[in-house]
C-alpha cells in the first residue's frame, strides 16, 4: 500500500530556483529538505529537494539525464483560490514570462479561472470558485 503520495517535479536545471518561487508565492509554504550534488558537471543543482505549498508536499530534482521532454500542460497545478485579489495576484506572478493558456474570465464553471504556464514550464489552473 502507497505511505505518500505526492507531486514530482523534473527540472532542467532550475529546480530551487522554482522551488524558491512557489514557496515565496504561496504563504504558508516551506522547504523542507533540499540535497544537492556534491561533485561532477552537476555539482551544487538539485539532487532532490521537499516542499510544501499550503500543506501539500511536493518533490523537484534537476535532472543529471537530458530528455526529450519537458512539462506539459496535460497535468497541471490546480489552486482554488480564498479571493480575487489572491487569484490576480496568483496569475499575474505566475504568467508573468510564462504562457497564457487560458485567460482570466468567467469560463461557466467558476467565478473566475485563468490557466498559465509558468517561466520554468510547469501549468498552473487558477480558481475562484
């Protein structure tokens, strides 16, 4: 049986420079644990690092292997956010270099949403229920 279930996060390169960003932007979040490589081409990136954005544990490593792939917006980060100025302020930091997939708006399904895909790649959907 699964003892944790959490979301793992592959970076290029830019995993504690992510990982500082979500936790700055969400109060109430944390580093926990953060292991770096000690020696060769990839000596001071990521090994592996823990993290929680509002309670949520996450995992981001840099990986040392370069793939053909990257983050895609198939699987995405969804936040309900308390108000609209947290949801403007979400959306504005987190689109802010990225990519606009969907802008804020009344979509039918919530008071506001919006969906963006940030500097470092990862997708964010963004609520006001």
């Amino acid at each position: 049986m699964a003892t944790n279930i959490r979301t793992h996060l592959t970076f290029d390169g830019a995993a504690e420079a992510a990982m500082n960003f979500y936790v700055d932007l969400f109060p109430g979040s944390e580093v926990i644990k953060v292991f770096h490589y000690d020696e060769g081409e990839n000596k001071g990136k990521i090994q592996h690092a823990y993290f929680t954005l509002k309670g949520r544990e996450f995992i981001c490593i840099d990986t040392p292997i370069k793939h053909d792939w990257g983050f895609t917006p198939a699987i995405s980060i969804f936040v309900d956010c308390e108000s609209e100025e947290e949801l403007e302020r979400l959306y504005s930091a987190l689109a802010a270099d990225g990519k606009i997939l969907m802008p804020l708006d009344n979509w039918g399904f919530s008071q506001r949403f919006g969906w963006v895909s940030d500097h470092f790649g990862v997708s964010w959907q963004l609520n006001l229920p």
